[in-house]
C-alpha cells in the first residue's frame, strides 16, 4: 500500500500545500454556509433543485438498484429456505385463529351494511392511487426516505399520502417529473394524528429515526394496552382516517411505543394516494390552510 | 493536419479523464449506500461508502480531490440521502479541511493512518449531519443507530480502501 503511491502522493501533497488557495477555503465554507441559510430561507427552491437532481440520476439509480434488490432477496429466501418448517408451525397456528376472525368479521360487516342503509349514510370516499416502484432504501440513521420511480408525469404531487395495503408508510417531500422522494413515517419529522377505534382514544403518533414509532401527548396510559391497533384518525386533513398505523408493545423500562405495520425497507412498490381535494369529496372553496 | 490536430485534443481530455475518476468512484458509492446492501432489519446501520471513498482520495491524492469535487459529493449526497441540502457539503468541505490541513503529515501512511483518518472523517460527517438536522428540524436523534452506522462504515471501508487502491495504481501509472 506504501509502496503504490507513495511518490506520486508526496508529490500532490506538496503541491497542495504550496499551492495557495486559503481563498477556495474560505469560499468553500461560505458556500456551505449559504446552502444551508438558503435551505431554511427558500425551501421550495431547494426541493426543485433536489427533484431535479433526483430526475436525471433516477435512471442509473434504477438500473443499479434492480440487480442489488435481486441478490439481497435471494439471500433472505434462503434464509426462509432454512427456516420454513418452524415457519409453516407458526402461521398454521396464526392461520386458526384468523378463521375464526374471519366468521366474525363477515358477520360483523353484514350487519354493518344494513345499519348503513337504515341510517342512510353516505357512501365512503374512493380513493384514486397510483402504484409506485421503490427505486433505493432507507439506509441512514439520520433521516428515513426513499426514492420513487414515479413523478409529475404520473399525476404525483407534493404531501400525498403512501399506503401498502390499507397501512399507513409515508408521505411524499419531494416530485419531479419521473421520481419522487417518500419520507418514511418513522422518520423524526413525520406527526400523525391518530386513533386507538377500541378506546376512542386520539394520540399524535411521531417516528424518531427509528425502527418504532413514539406516542406524543398521552394522558391516560392506563387505557393503553399491549396489542391495540393504532389508526389515522384523519384530523388535520394530513391523512385519509382509518388507515393502519400500528401496534402498541411495550418497551423493557415500560415505555409505550408503536410497532409499524411495514417496514419500508421490506416493500418494493407503494400506492400514492391522490389527495386532491377534489378526489377528497370537496368540490367548495375552502381555506387552503387547512386542506391543502 | 487538421485530424492530428483533433487527435491532440481529444488525447488530452482522454488523458485527463483518469482524474474524473475518484470524483466518479465516490459518487458510485454514495449511489451504493443507498441501495439494498444490508440484511433486512439492520439497513439503518448501512456503511456510508460513499464517504469512505471520499475520504480515501482526499489522503491519497487531494490535489485530485479538489474543494470542488468534495462539493459535489456533499451535495449530491445530500440530495439522495433527502437530508437538508448543505449539510453533506459542510460535512465534506471540515473533512478535507481537518485532513489536508490539521492531520496530514508528510511521512508514508499506512493502513492504520488510513483507518484513523477514516475513522475521524467518518466523526465528522456523522457529528455535522446529524447536528445540523436536528438543530433545523428540532426533533431527538437516535444516536445508538448513528454510532453504530459509522462502527458499521469502518468495519467494511478496508473493501472500499482495496478496490480503490487499484484505481489509485492505474492513476498514478
């Protein structure tokens, strides 16, 4: 290692050093400092500055991810491979008692349908979606996003909603014509108003950069159980209400967190949803600081 | 005459292609951070490679890895890793400021120079991003992820390090 360089780096270390350039220093740093004020001064222009950027590099990023996905999957189905006999025990066990649910359940919506028709209650908002390829993964410890293969040119826009199966991921930062940025819900930047349907129990659900999500403003832990189903409750108009958020568990120190329904990095497309307020059922004029 | 002429300039932007190379390098590693390296369940701790790559060239030949380069990094960096766009500028500009500057000596480096100076540009990155991230957004860090995302980034630079050393070879031939 000493012996391949070495001449040729003493060379471009001496020429660094004599070669003045205190000023490019100095620029560099002003420079940084700068995009940094501009991020917090004009952050619109900087989402089209990453959107852009974002565009242009999304074909390589595309063409390197597939490849990579192929070879990380093979190894996860091997390791399923192995695994399959205790796996296949689990989920006969699991499968049991979702029969069970599900007589239940067919029940319960049969009656559900004729309440609905008795009280006249209008019908449930249909929501357009487009369906969007994961094009990279969410590898930082710092921030929790991916990029979508899907922008402008597919009807995407600006803070719709992401689902995977009626559960909640995400919602989108950043579009550009052929690719969009998803924040992931635990990234720390993400608040979601929720609901606990068995208890009635509203919460603000935050991620925190981590594999769980945190339950803020919480009053009444006693309400709170191991094993409740955390859903959006739609305030805020934020969200579309009623999709799966999470389970609660509980922390070793007793601490309530909220165990995602997905993990991001398990998908490999996602639904936006259209959030327009047209699609949204509200064809009046409205104050654009609490729908859009 | 005129095609020997042609020949001349494009011989010379074809020999100067080679330094395009450690910029190219560390943008394909930053692409790579961000692609399905990990396990499933562990991709929080993914190696930052692109740093690693980025660092190694400010070593080993930083009249390549110009202040300009190291912006460029910064900031494409930021725009795939969707954090606050100078962030990943600031953080690579105090990484060859503190190596060409404050560690660099001119005795020969060896693996364990280059693991130190990795180590601490590594620090930097990791202590700059995150610090500028939660002070702009104002929200609580996990910090085990963080420390154990740069553990992770030394643990496998030795592979960056290696295959880099060959495109060093090839550049310095």
């Amino acid at each position: 290692m000493t012996r391949i360089s070495n001449f040729k780096r003493v060379q471009s270390i001496i020429r660094e050093r004599t070669s003045n350039n205190k000023l490019l220093t100095i620029l560099s740093f002003v420079f940084a400092f700068i995009l940094i004020l501009s991020t917090i001064v004009f952050p619109n222009i900087n989402y089209t500055i990453k959107a852009k950027v974002v565009d242009y590099s999304s074909g390589i990023i595309n063409s390197l991810y597939s490849p990579i996905n192929t070879i990380n999957r093979s190894a996860t189905n091997l390791y399923n491979i192995i695994n399959v006999h205790n796996l296949n025990k689990k989920l006969r066990l699991e499968n049991q008692k979702y029969e069970l649910l599900n007589n239940e359940l067919i029940i319960l919506r049969n009656k559900n349908k004729k309440y609905k028709e008795l009280l006249n209650i209008s019908k449930d908002i249909e929501y357009k979606f487009v369906t969007a390829k994961i094009i990279s993964k969410s590898n930082l410890a710092y921030t929790k996003s991916v990029i979508l293969m899907s922008g402008k040119n597919d009807n995407i826009k600006n803070r719709s909603p992401v689902i995977y199966d009626n559960s909640l991921i995400g919602y989108i930062n950043d579009v550009g014509n052929t690719s969009s940025r998803l924040i992931s819900i635990t990234d720390a930047l993400v608040k979601i108003p929720a609901i606990i349907v068995d208890k009635n129990l509203k919460i603000i659900v935050s991620g925190n950069n981590n594999k769980y999500l945190e339950i803020l403003n919480i009053n009444d832990l006693t309400l709170i159980k191991e094993g409740d189903k955390v859903f959006t409750s739609g305030d805020g108009n934020k969200f579309p209400e009623n999709l799966f958020v999470g389970t609660i568990r509980i922390k070793k120190n007793g601490d309530f967190i909220i165990e995602p329904s997905f993990d991001l990095n398990s998908l490999n497309y996602v639904k936006i949803l259209d959030w327009s307020l047209k699609n949204r059922g509200i064809d009046i004029k409205t104050d654009p600081i609490f729908y859009d | 005459m005129i095609s020997l002429k042609y020949m001349s300039f494009y011989s010379i932007i074809i020999s100067n292609l080679k330094y395009l190379i450690p910029l190219l390098a560390s943008l394909f590693f930053s692409i790579i951070t961000i692609m399905p390296i990990m396990p499933i369940g562990y991709e929080s701790i993914a190696p930052l490679l692109g740093v690693v790559s980025m660092a190694f060239w400010i070593m080993h030949r930083p009249d390549i890895m110009s202040w300009f380069f190291v912006i460029i990094i910064g900031f494409y960096c930021d725009i795939l890793y969707g954090t606050i766009l100078g962030s990943g500028v600031l953080s690579s500009i105090i990484i060859r400021f503190v190596i060409t500057k404050v560690l660099y000596k001119l005795e020969p480096i060896n693996i364990y120079h280059t693991l130190f100076y990795l180590s601490t540009s590594l620090f930097i990155w990791l202590f700059v991003s995150v610090s500028i991230n939660s002070i702009i957004n104002l929200e609580a860090y996990n910090f085990f992820n963080t420390f154990f995302q740069g553990l992770i980034s030394i643990i496998i630079s030795p592979i960056v390090i290696f295959s880099q050393l060959y495109l060093l070879k090839k550049i310095s031939i």
